[in-house]
C-alpha cells in the first residue's frame, strides 16, 4: 500500500481584474480542478457581468419594468442576493447597479485605474431597495421596477468560489481551495493544518508581502476593502463599496473586513455589510458569531469571534 501522501497543486489564471487561484490536495488533479473553476467563472460571467452587453443581467436590467424568466445559475445568484439583503438589512443591496454607474463604476475596474480623473458625480443615486424586487423561484421570473439596474457584484463572485469548490471536490474526491479575488472557498478534505491563507488589503499581494496566515480547514472566507477597487473623480477618489441608501461610497472607519463563515457567500454578505455598517459592524458581526478581523483605517486591527489576533496587535476590543 502507497501511504505516501499526495503532493498539493497549485493553478491559477488572470480574472475580473485580479486572479484566480486554484489550489489542490493532489497536484495531479489540479489542472481539472482549474478547468473546472474557469468553467464557473464563465458562466457567471455570462449570467451576472455588468459590464458586457450580451450576460444575462444586461438583459435583465434592460427589461426593467416587465417580467422576465431567467436562467436556473441567475436564479441561483438572485436568491443569494435576496438572501444576503434580508440578512443584512439591506446593508447589501442588488439593486445598486444605477448608483455605481453614477459614481464612475461604469467599466471594467483595469480600465477605470489606466484612466486617470475621468469623472464628475453629478449626482448620487440610492438603491430602490431590494424589497421592490419581484421574485418567483418556482418559476424563476423576475420583475424589477423601471429604472432598476442591478448589480451582484457583492454575491456572484462569492457564489463562482463556492460552486466552483464544490464542483471540483465532487468531480476529483479531493480538497480543493479556489480564491476569486480574495473570494475563497473551500471543499472536500483540507490539509493537515488547514489551508494556509494570508490576509491583505490587496488580494493582488505577492507572497512576500506582509501580512497575518490563518488557516481555513472548511467553508469559506472573504476579504472586503475599500483600497483596491478604487478610481479617481474630479470629486476626489471614490471606491466600489457603496451605502444603499445614499448612493455614495461607505464613508466606513474600516479599510479591510475579513470574515469566515459557512460558504464564501456568507462570508462576503458580512464583510460588505461591515464596511457599510461603519462603527456598529463589530456588535453586528459579534451578534452574527463571525470570526472577523477589521482594519481600520490607521492600521488597527481588531479580530472578533474567534479569530486569531495578529502577532503584532491583540485585539483591542
């Protein structure tokens, strides 16, 4: 009998402006494990971009006012996005789409960084709410009010870690960990230890940079911040992480939210409503029973529910 234990594996590809990485408990599976997620990472493309006229959403968003039947994966991305709504109170909000256009998020985030100042916010635009969407999973139609653009960038790249984790773990019997842009999931039997992941402002980091390593053994984890996704107005800098209700960036005391929790979609739906939330995110987040580390925006870092303090900082809480 070979006891030998496997070898991991590691893959990764360029996506959604940042990268995707794929790791494996067997270094032999890791390229299926690749195909796979690139798989799911098209097809939500397809399904949810807002930024290609011919993905579901585009066409969903341009039906605004009527009916309309969707596919069974935008379903699947628009139950996540109620869901995540309700449970943040609607801290994270699908129907901010006309908001982040407003704001300058009109494109691919790589195109808005080369640009330069390109844009003056005229004007800002709340969300409708998430309650004025029409859903019927049982017949996957979906009715929005006219006007309503949405947006599911909080959950649909969650949603592709998750799916495609599960997918690869199902298919090759092994564990499997697949990061989206700091959107990470985790499936199947992890590795002695755990999966070894660092923790940064920018998922973007090389290896070398500094930054805490916890280590994830099941579920998934998601890094929120408001320093990568950023552009430059007329009006000053503006970020991707918008309050709902105001139309404008979170004006939050937290520059990174990291949190683990059952499937990487949950763990993003509390990192976003933390930023959004600002100083009440850390009674909300215990309430929650995250484990969570908060950034703020001097550099403090304050861990909650369990989370490992950093070496260099207790937590303060």
């Amino acid at each position: 009998m070979n006891t030998t234990p496997a070898r991991p594996g590691r893959a990764s590809f360029p996506l959604w402006g940042g990268l995707a990485l794929i790791l494996t408990t067997d270094a032999e599976l890791v390229a299926i494990a690749g195909r796979l997620t690139r798989a799911e990472t098209d097809a939500m493309d397809l399904a949810a971009s807002r930024f290609r006229d011919d993905s579901e959403l585009a066409r969903v968003n341009a039906a605004a006012g009527a009916p309309v039947t969707v596919s069974p994966l935008f379903a699947e991305v628009v139950t996540a996005a109620l869901r995540a709504a309700s449970a943040t109170d609607g801290d994270v909000d699908p129907t901010l789409g006309a908001g982040l256009e407003a704001a300058g998020y009109d494109r691919d985030i790589e195109l808005l960084r080369h640009e330069g100042v390109r844009f003056t916010v005229h004007e800002r635009v709340p969300a409708p709410g998430w309650q004025s969407v029409g859903w019927n999973p049982a017949t996957r139609t979906l009715r929005t009010e006219p006007g309503t653009r949405l947006d599911f960038g909080a959950v649909a790249k969650a949603l592709a870690a998750d799916r495609a984790a599960e997918a690869a773990a199902r298919e090759l019997g092994c564990g499997v960990l697949v990061s989206l842009g700091g959107d990470i999931a985790s499936a199947g039997p992890a590795p002695a230890g755990g999966w070894q992941i660092k923790i940064a402002d920018d998922h973007r980091a090389e290896d070398e940079a500094p930054g805490p390593v916890v280590g994830l053994r099941s579920g998934g984890l998601a890094t929120s911040s408001t320093t990568t996704r950023r552009w430059q107005t007329t009006d000053g800098p503006a970020h991707h992480i918008l309050d709902p209700r105001t139309g404008a960036p979170a004006d939050s005391p937290w520059r990174t939210v990291s949190v683990t929790a059952a499937t990487c979609v949950d763990a993003n739906t509390a990192s976003t409503a933390a930023l959004v939330r600002g100083a009440s995110a850390t009674s909300w987040l215990k309430l929650q029973g995250l484990p969570a580390r908060l950034v703020r925006q001097d550099g403090q870092v304050i861990t909650l529910g369990g989370w490992p303090p950093d070496p260099v900082a207790d937590d303060p809480s």
